[in-house]
C-alpha cells in the first residue's frame, strides 16, 4: 500500500503521512491534528536507489571539485560522505571539529 503526504488547509498542521488502501470507495482522509477532511495531497519527495559504486563515484567526482582551503567547502564535502554512506554528523563533537577547523584557518 503507498504511503501519501497531506497538508491540511484548516490548521498549521505543515505536513503529514497516511497509508492510503486501493479500494473503490476509500475514507477521507482527515488531519490527525484538528480532524479537518480540508486537505490536500502534497508531492511527495523519493529516492533513486542506487549502487554502492554509483554512489562511491558521485562522492568522488565531488571530492575531486572541493576547495581543500576552504572549512565552508571541506564540511559540506563531509555532511555529503556521511549522508552517503547513513552515518550521523549532528553531534556535538563534529560540530566542535568544524569550529575548530574553522578558527584554525584564520
């Protein structure tokens, strides 16, 4: 069954998913904040699945155009690995390695 995202009309309520059944007749969808049936079906975001080595050789062809002197440049290149390969870059440690980095360069 595909799973649809909703935007309600009537309260702010930005954005919500539902698993939506192929049947003749289905319920309407309501907001499960407010309740409203307002709603409207949004575009929903997907993904291109791809290889191990596709996704090896995008992150390569991106370290190959880094500005190695730049901290701006060198942290997005690592946001980009560690999204690559599903590892968590939010913590506070990294966050100090990049100020440090950064403080460093001037």
């Amino acid at each position: 069954m595909p799973i649809f995202e909703f935007a309600c009309n009537d309260c702010p309520q930005k954005r919500f998913s539902e698993l939506v059944g192929m049947l003749a007749n289905p319920a309407p969808i309501q907001c499960p904040r407010c309740g409203s049936k307002n709603v409207r079906k949004l575009v929903s975001r997907f993904a291109r699945l791809r290889s191990a080595d596709e996704a090896l050789d995008s992150l390569a062809e991106l370290a190959d155009t880094v500005d190695e002197s730049s901290p701006q440049a060198m942290r997005h290149l690592m946001k980009e690995v560690a999204h690559g390969m599903d590892a968590d870059l939010s913590g506070d440690d990294v966050e100090e390695l990049f100020e440090t980095a950064a403080e460093s360069e001037e």
